[in-house]
C-alpha cells in the first residue's frame, strides 16, 4: 500500500503529521510520499498544484490531504487544488459521516450521513465578470451519468452499513431544469434499492431539519454546494469541525480530506484537533484499502481517548492538552 501525503496549510501542517503517527502505529508498511500543494505552494512554486504532486497521488491512488487556504478574493493562478485533485482522480463521491463522540459538544443519539456528488454543480467553478464589473455569472452544471454513477454507490453504501432510510436533498421547486434532473435520477436508482427506504426534502427544509432535529437523518444524497453546507451543519452535532471527518471516494482512488480547513488563526500553535483527520485516515483504511478491522480499532481508540476525557481546545479550553499529545493519547490506546 502506498499512500500521497500533503500537508498543505494552515494547520494542514499540524494534523497531517499526527494522523501519520496514528497510521504508523497500525500499518507500519504503508509506504508514504510526500508531495506539495495549497496556497503556501502557489507563492513558492507558481502553482497550487504541482504535476509531480499529480502524478504522486495517480500512481498512489490513496492521499491524505490536510488543507488548502483559499483566499476569498481573486488571486491570479490560485485555483482550489482539492477541487482539481478530485476531479483528476475522479473520486465522484464525498463521504461526510457526523456521528455521536464523547464530548460535551456532540449531541447524543446522532448518527448520519452526508453524501455529496463531488464533481460538477457549482464546483466546476466556471465563472464570469463583465468587462465593467457590474454583473458575475457562475454556471451550475448536473448531468445524468454523474448523478446516477454518485447516487449507485450512495444506496450501496448505505445497504453496506445497514442503514435504512436515504433523503434525496435538492431544490427542484426553483430550479426544476438542474436540480431537478438531480431529482428524477436519484430517485429512479432509488426505485432499484427496495429495501432501503428513500424520501426527499428541499434544501432548506433539510437545513431546518438539521438544525431542529438531526437525528431525523440516516443518510443524505445530495447535490455539491448543499452537501458542503448541510456537512458542515451537521458538523456542530458531532463535537465541531474538528471532529467532523471526510473522504473523497471513486471507483479506485481516495482522498481523505477532514471537513475543516486550514484554519490560519491557530495554525503553528499546536493546539489543533487532530481527530477529524484520524478519522478521514480511518475511513480510508475501511472503504479504500478495506480493512474493516483495522478501522474498528482506530475508531475505539479515539472513542476511548475522548472518554478518558482527554481533547483539544477547541471542545474546551478547561482541560485541554495539545495536538502532539493527544496523538500520544490515541496511540497508546492502540
């Protein structure tokens, strides 16, 4: 097994490293290779996204990605490098799972999942100004073959881990071309899986939804830009960004990817929270190198670190120990 590391920035830097230790600890053959790409690697090297780091991660087919910076206001040759990446490694599918920890601010009794279609909608990123500013466009682009592709592997996913019910989430009252193609091919492949239990919602009920009642949700299918939003959301009921894994899956290749970013107001600190990308590694090891059990013991470690009562700052500043001990903590649970 081989595994493209980038660290990325911002705290990228900090937790890539702990979730290595952590993997070390219970696959020490992986072979690992490190490779560059984010905003800090634009300004050394002209580009956010290296070609040596593309060829890396083609040939490894498995990356663990810490974060990118990106900037909120037009920079010239900044593009998103994980936007890139994913597309070229057509991982079509982004697994966001936000499930009950031991913390004091995760909600008991949740335990869902968020299943965003990973390459088109308005993540083609295909935008235009007007030569005098005054009007922007963006093009949101749905077609059949990668809706139906992303939503298969959802349903299989979901009869996999015996879940029961899967929430279609789309806004076709509105946009009744895009979103409402989206609409009609989920729920055409649902039709194909009778013994999961398929309903859908517009958007912003979903948002209401999670907010009032998160553990109405099993799993959700949806669309790019709604699924980074409700992911996020539902973020908050399983202790906070920094505990909220992901991973970017396709047919033979895996991004593990944690939902935060990089976070530069506590980068180089050593206090970030390591465990949203100890468990992105961990879904990685489960759905990409299959090796269920080895996941299992990963995941009963950081439970059982988190029930010690050991955390990072951000769960609460009272108590709070730092990024390179709280690894510490994992490990010798292993």
């Amino acid at each position: 097994m081989e595994l493209c590391v980038i660290l990325g920035d911002g705290v990228g830097q900090e937790v890539v490293p702990a979730a290595v230790r952590v993997l070390q600890a219970v696959l020490p053959d992986v072979r690992l290779h490190y490779a560059n790409a984010g905003y800090d690697c634009l300004k050394e090297h002209g580009t956010p996204l290296p070609d040596e780091t593309v060829e890396l991660a083609t040939r490894c087919r498995a990356v663990l990605f810490g974060a990118a910076d990106s900037p909120s206001f037009p920079v010239e040759g900044y593009y998103s490098p994980i936007i890139r990446l994913r597309r070229h490694l057509k991982t079509y599918a982004n697994v966001r799972p936000t499930r009950h920890l031991p913390v004091p601010t995760s909600r008991f009794g949740v335990d869902l999942v968020v299943v965003r279609e990973n390459t088109e909608d308005l993540y083609v990123v295909d935008e235009q100004t007007d030569a005098d500013g005054g009007r922007s466009t963006a093009q949101k682009i749905i077609t059949r073959d990668a809706t139906e592709r992303f939503a298969h592997l959802t349903y299989q996913m979901a009869r996999r881990a015996e879940r029961e019910r899967v929430t279609i989430v789309h806004k076709a009252n509105i946009l009744p071309q895009s979103d409402g193609l989206f609409r009609r091919v989920a729920l055409e492949v649902g039709e194909q899986y009778p013994d999961i239990q398929t309903d859908e919602l517009l958007v912003d009920t979903a948002a209401y939804w999670m907010v009032k009642e998160p553990t109405r949700f099993d799993m959700i299918l949806t669309s790019n830009l709604y699924g980074d939003i409700l992911s996020d959301m539902a973020a908050a009921w399983g202790g906070g960004l920094g505990m909220a894994p992901a991973l970017n899956l396709g047919d033979d290749a895996a991004i593990a990817e944690p939902v935060h970013g990089a976070a530069p107001d506590i980068a180089g600190q050593g206090i970030a929270n390591p465990t949203a990308m100890i468990m992105s590694m961990m879904m990685l090891i489960r759905h990409h190198w299959h090796l269920p059990e080895v996941a299992d013991r990963l995941r009963a470690a950081v439970r059982a670190t988190l029930s010690d009562g050991d955390h990072t700052a951000d769960i609460m500043m009272e108590g709070a120990i730092s990024t390179e001990m709280f690894t510490d903590r994992v490990i010798s649970h292993l």
